[in-house]
C-alpha cells in the first residue's frame, strides 16, 4: 500500500471521532462556554494533524499497575466527594486527572495476546457494537432534542429535561458527589486499561 | 412530555444493563465491553475522543456550569 492511500485509509477511520469532537465544542458554543468549546476544539485539530501524519508517531504507553490506578482514583474520588463543587480543589483535581488521562490516551496501549478464534471474536465485538452504539446515539439524540427544545424557557426546560438537569440535585450532597466520583473514575480506568490490540502485539 | 424523556434515559439505561448482561450469556454472542472498547481504542482517535469525553463529564457535572438558565425567563 502506497503512503498516500495509508494517510487516506487514517483519514477516513479519524474523520467520524474528530466530526463528534467539532459538534460537541459546537454545542459548547451555543450553551456559551468558551473553555468547554477550546478543549473540544484544540482536540479535534490535534487529531486531524495526527491523521494528517503532521504529528509523529507515539511511543507505548507506559505500564501503570492496576492496584497503583486504583488507589490514585480513590484518593481522587475522596477529595471531589468532600471538595466544594465549582470550587478550586475540585478543579484542580479534575483538571490534572485531564491532562494525566489525556496524556495517556495519546499513547498507544500496550499490546495483549492474539486471539485463539478472531473470526468469532469479531462477530461479538460487531454484534456488541451495534448494541452499545444504538443506545449511546438515542441517548445523544433524545440529549440533543431536549437540549435544544429546553433552551428557551423555564416551562419548555423543565417539559425537556436534559441529563445535566436530572443529576444535578443529587450532586449537591457528598454522598451523591461520591457515588457520582467513583463511577465517573471507574469508567476512566477502565478507559485508559483498555485497547490493547492483538495486531501488533 | 417530561415522563416521555424521562422514560427514555431510563430505557437506554435498561438497555445498556441488559447487553452488559447479555455479554455473560455464550449462547447470545455479544461481546463484553472490555472486548469492545479493545477493539475501538486500539486508534489514536477514538481513545482519544472517548477519554476527552469522559474527562468532560465529570469536568461539566463537579467544576463547571452544570444546568445552563432559560434565554427568556
């Protein structure tokens, strides 16, 4: 394969993930929050520079013990349940969990063992796919749809709930801030502990 | 219209409990989640984007504005 056809074949595989990065810091614009839609946006170019072979290739992500993981995230999660909301602890906390996550996603993961059966393997992966993508896209639209409809009064706001809306009140006391912590740090564990691919293994 | 919204979040709710579920059952053959998200954040760009997006949430629900006011009223 040619380099050109290579860097076409990334392009279209990068495409779809950094058209979802443009329209999420599309929707940060709308709600008004220039930071939200920076990040967004200093991602999606990122990504498309990368795609572009702009930015050279990443080295292997370094291995980080699950145990060692796991008790970052607990002191982490401690602190954002005991933490003011909206204040600077817990900025500061989420924020450097940003840039060490965000760091670590760049690099490429290290790789696992190669499958006994990848044919079947990849029909459960594609069945599972299809499943998980269908609720994450209704998921996103009935957002999307109540997020916009909500927008212009209190009445039309609280008919169209968004999710935001939703959890907000259970977020005002510690224990729902730290139910709400661990699972959010839980999810990112997970995240960063996983796409460990076969290929180049 | 409020109950049909909220009807749906917990469907897809619902739905995400039982294909996490139905990824323990051979015979169902769907794949868990780590298979999944092995097979999806193997490139740069959906990792990237999955764990930026994560990072946001809890940025957007503990730190920033979480409940954005009505424009009129």
């Amino acid at each position: 394969m040619t380099e050109q056809r290579a860097r076409g074949r990334a392009w279209l595989r990068s495409a779809p993930w950094i058209f979802i990065l443009a329209a999420i810091g599309t929707v940060q614009v709308i709600r008004a929050q220039p930071f939200d839609a920076a990040v967004f946006g200093v991602a999606a170019v990122a990504l498309a520079l990368d795609a572009a072979g702009a930015v050279p290739a990443g080295a292997r992500r370094p291995s980080v013990p699950i145990s060692a993981a796991i008790a970052v995230a607990g002191v982490v999660a401690v602190t954002l349940a005991l933490a003011p909301r909206h204040g600077l602890l817990a900025g500061l906390a989420v924020g450097a969990v940003g840039v060490v996550a965000v760091a670590l996603a760049w690099l490429r993961p290290p790789p696992r063992a190669a499958d006994d059966d990848p044919a079947a393997r990849h029909r459960r992966v594609r069945r599972a796919a299809i499943g998980w993508g269908g609720v994450a896209l209704v998921l996103c639209l009935v957002e999307l749809w109540s997020f916009l409809l909500g927008r212009f009064t209190a009445e039309a706001k609280e008919l169209h709930p968004a999710i935001s809306e939703l959890l907000d009140p259970a977020l005002g006391d510690p224990f729902g801030r730290a139910v709400f912590a661990v699972a959010w740090l839980a999810l990112g564990v997970l995240l960063l502990t996983r796409g460990r691919s076969a290929r180049d293994a | 219209m409020r109950d049909v919204t909220i009807g749906i979040y917990l469907l897809c709710l619902v739905a995400a409990v039982l294909l996490a579920i139905g990824a323990r059952v051979p015979r169902w053959g769907i794949g868990t989640v780590t298979e999944l998200l092995d097979g999806i954040l193997a490139e740069r760009a959906p990792r990237v984007t999955l764990v930026l997006f994560w990072w946001w949430l809890g940025w957007h629900f503990l730190v920033g504005q979480t409940v954005d006011a009505p424009l009129a009223g």
